[in-house]
C-alpha cells in the first residue's frame, strides 16, 4: 500500500531553519563583533555542530513520515510479518549527537520485530553511528583510551565510555580477515624478488588474558619483597604479539665492502621494498600469522616464478616454521638472518677481548663482519674461539665470545650472504623491526596499559590497516558486511524488501 502524498519537508527543517536563523541573527549582531576570532570559532562550533544535527534528525523525520509500508515482509525463516505498527523509535549516536530514527515495525507475536527502513539506513546494532564507531577507531588505534575520549568528544560534542570506545573498536576491526582474503593484491613485476619476514613483540596482558604456560609461570611466582623487584623477577606478563610483513623488492647487486663501507667510500644501496603488506595478531600464533605471510606472498606470486627470500633474526622457532610452511607449499625459500643481529654478536664478543671503547674493537668487529659477508662464518667463529683460549680468558670473561661462536655456527647455513649479495637480496630486518616497533610498541606500550584480549587484537588490526594504507578501503568493506549481518541476512533469502 502506497502512502498517498508525501509529507512536505517545512515542518521536518523547522527546527534546523530556527537554530539557522538564530545563528545568523548572533552573527550579524554587535554581541558577536565584540568577539575573537577564537571565540566565534566556538561558538560556531558548538552551535553548526547542533544544526548540523538539526539537519540530519529533520532528513530522519521527513523519511518517517514518508515511509511506505511493504506488501510483504518475510524473515530468513520464511516465516511473513503481517501486522504493521508506525512510531517504532529507536536511538541514535552520531558524530553530531543524539538523534532519534521513527520507523514502522513489522511484527509477529514470539517473534522479533523486523525494521526494513533501519536496513535502507543500515543503522548498526548498537548505538553509535558507523560514523562515530570509524572515529572511535581511528583514534584508538592511535593512543591511549583516554586520549581518544577527548578526541572524540573534542570533534563531535559526544563523550563515549572508555569501555564503549574499546567495544567499537573491536567492531570495527571484525572483519579484517576476510577483507585481506578478498582484496586483491598486487601482483609481483617480472624480475622482482617476494620477500617475507616475521617477528614478535611482547604486549603487557591483564592476568586473564595470558597464554596458559605465561599465566602458570606468574601464578607460581612470589615476589621476594613488597616494594621492588629482586633480580630476575617480572613485573608485568607478556603475551607475543606476532608481525608478519611481506614486500617485493627489484634486485639490487651488492659486495660486502658496499655492505660495510664507510668514510666516504662508494656504497650500492640496499634494495628498497615496495608494495609492503603487515599483518599482527595476539590471539593467533607465530605457525598462524606466518601461515596468512605465506597467502599474502602467494598472491604476489601464484605460479611461484620469483624467488622468494625470508628474513629472520635467529629464532629458531621462527625459522622451522618458515620452512614447514615452505615444504607444505611445495616452494623454495631462502632464509637468510639479519645481518644486523650477526654485527651485534660480534659486538658483545668484542668486549671479552678489549676494554669498552678500545677503538681496536671497532677494527676487530669490522674485520670480522667482512668475514661473515664474504661467506666464512665458520672460520670467525674458529677464531673467536682459539683467540679466547690463547689469551686464557676465564669462563665468565669468555662467555660472550663463546655465544657468538655458537650462534655463527648454529646460523650458519642461513648466513649465505655472498649468494644473497650477488643475487641483490636484502640482508636485514629493518622492515619487520620496524613494523614491530609501529604497529606494537608505539601503541601497546603505553605506560600503565594493561591489555585484554579483545581490545588488544582489535588495535593492532586497526594499526595494521592504517599502516598498509587500506583504512577508507577496509571500513567500506566493513560497511558492505555490516549490512549483510545485520540486515540482509533477517530476511527470506537476504532479500530486504523494498517499498512500492
């Protein structure tokens, strides 16, 4: 059944005309050119900010007043909506206030009421607007809870509830799983390398939200003393949070004294990445995050004509997870370990040869990176071992020389670097470390901040979007299988039904 005749739109604009009018009137008057510059901005602020309000409530009632009903409205179990009542409200938080949505409600007895004008509008579950759950997001991916308070009521008038901005932004982050499985992604250029890398960072968690061996280990744990720490006692628990990064990069040829050079000496630049993809989870293992590494990596390259390159620093968890999901893939992936944590190594094997600061240990170090580079891992590490018995260091002083020497060992099959080199392949982790220290620490590591689950899962997802660059794209996705959950899916075949 058709409405006969809309309802005119004066009677749905005339408080928005009102608060209009009245804004202007102060404008024009001499109360307002007594005023600074920032006190008219407040003043519009304030006052635009409830016509604007004015304006979006007057749309709202004028699409009540016109709404048709529906011939036949049938939820997802077939089951028809026959009685119709008009007047339903329900309320609305937006990024311009309090508002009010009128619209008919198709009833059954036993059964929930059905709106299909909330589906037109895709008004969300709860309260908050879509457009204050996006600002939510937005700013609590970027700092505290409590700064993002004050950001969002700074922007919009509305004061959202610590709790309440930690829920929106864990609805928001909902569907980034399914966003990454069907975004396309570049695909890799002829000649490029795939380069994929992971990483963990730990995150401070409330004691509920641990990993079951982490939450054992500070149950059993008693604090010698009352006011401080004793050595080798936590303060605080953490959980990991696993970063994985994929990127191609064009091949860019270099020797180890490019690697190595300094005063002035000509230096071949590293291979730059380009189309850089993160992804971060607290909730998922290292075995699950280097699992969607690997999807991400495949879509670069679906028929496996590139080399690939994984960069690690050392774990060897790490390691025999790469190589597991590279057997089970049946794919050929050269691991290759940060070269920057060889140098460290070398560093602290330094010091159990000279005396802090000796500038002889920077000549030392240097000498035997270039080693390294040049493919004798084993031999420095020989050397660091008959250096420390020549000289009869005791065990406590050689210690260090004798875990770098095992380290060189142990890595040694991953520190092919002449063949990586030659090959213009990268040969550190400056990407994934990076992406640790933004995407986690920047964030999660805010003094005081004690993580649940959820919350923290959400953030990092949030981060990780905004750091690819797909925030606008993403929320639109978001936007599209909100309708579906919410709306489309209470309906007979996902079939909102449409007015005559």
């Amino acid at each position: 059944m058709a409405a006969s005749a809309e309802a005119p739109p004066d009677r749905a604009f005339e408080a928005s005309v009102a608060q209009f009018e009245m804004v202007r009137g102060f404008l024009c008057g001499s109360a307002a050119r007594a005023l600074t510059h920032a006190e008219l901005e407040g003043y519009i602020t304030t006052e635009g900010r409830e016509l604007l309000r004015l304006l979006l409530q007057g749309h709202l009632d004028l699409r009540a007043a016109n709404e048709v009903r529906r011939d036949v409205v049938v939820d997802e179990a077939g089951v028809p909506r026959g009685a119709v009542e008009e007047g339903h409200q329900r309320s609305l938080t937006s990024v311009v206030g309090e508002l009010k949505v009128t619209r008919m409600a198709y009833r059954r007895r036993g059964e929930t009421n059905l709106h299909p004008a909330d589906a037109d509008l895709n008004l969300p579950e709860e309260r908050h607007s879509h457009g204050l759950r996006r600002l939510a997001a937005t700013e609590a991916s970027r700092g505290s809870y409590e700064e993002a308070q004050a950001s969002v009521a700074e922007a919009t008038g509305v004061l959202v509830g610590k709790r309440q901005l930690e829920q929106l932004a864990a609805a928001a982050a909902k569907d980034f799983e399914a966003f990454y499985d069907d975004e396309p992604r570049p695909e890799a250029a002829p000649g490029e390398v795939v380069v994929i890398s992971a990483d963990g960072k730990g995150i401070v968690m409330r004691p509920g939200s641990l990993r079951p061996a982490t939450a054992a280990a500070a149950a059993n744990t008693n604090a010698k003393l009352a006011g401080r720490l004793s050595k080798g006692e936590k303060r605080n628990r953490k959980r990991i949070a696993e970063v994985g990064a994929v990127y191609t990069v064009t091949p860019a040829p270099r020797t180890p004294g490019d690697v190595l050079a300094t005063n002035g000496e000509p230096q071949q630049p590293p291979p730059k990445a380009a189309d850089k993809w993160l992804t971060a989870s607290v909730v998922d293992d290292a075995r699950e995050v280097i699992a969607r590494v690997f999807d991400e990596a495949e879509r670069r390259d679906a028929r496996h004509g590139h080399p690939w390159v994984a960069l690690v620093d050392g774990n060897n968890h790490q390691i025999d997870r790469i190589r597991a999901e590279a057997a089970a893939r049946n794919l050929e992936v050269a691991i290759v370990v940060d070269v920057v944590h060889v140098l460290e190594y070398l560093w602290s094997a330094a010091w159990s040869f000279f005396a802090e600061g000796d500038p002889d240990a920077e000549a030392w170090v240097g000498e035997k990176a270039l080693a390294v580079l040049e493919g004798r891992a084993s031999i420095v590490a020989a050397s660091i071992r008959r250096k420390a018995t020549t000289l009869a260091l005791e065990p406590a002083q050689r210690a260090n020389a004798d875990r770098c020497a095992d380290y060189l060992l142990a890595k040694a099959p991953y520190l092919d670097y002449p063949t990586a080199l030659a090959r213009g392949w990268p040969i550190a982790t400056g990407v994934i470390e990076g992406a640790c220290r933004h995407i986690v620490k920047d964030r999660m590591d805010v003094t005081g901040a004690r993580w649940g689950l959820d919350g923290a899962e959400a953030v990092l997802k949030l981060r990780v979007l905004r750091a690819n660059g797909d925030f606008d794209n993403y929320f639109a996705y978001h936007l599209a299988r909100e309708q579906r959950r919410v709306h489309q899916d209470r309906y007979l075949n996902g079939a909102i039904p449409r007015a005559a």
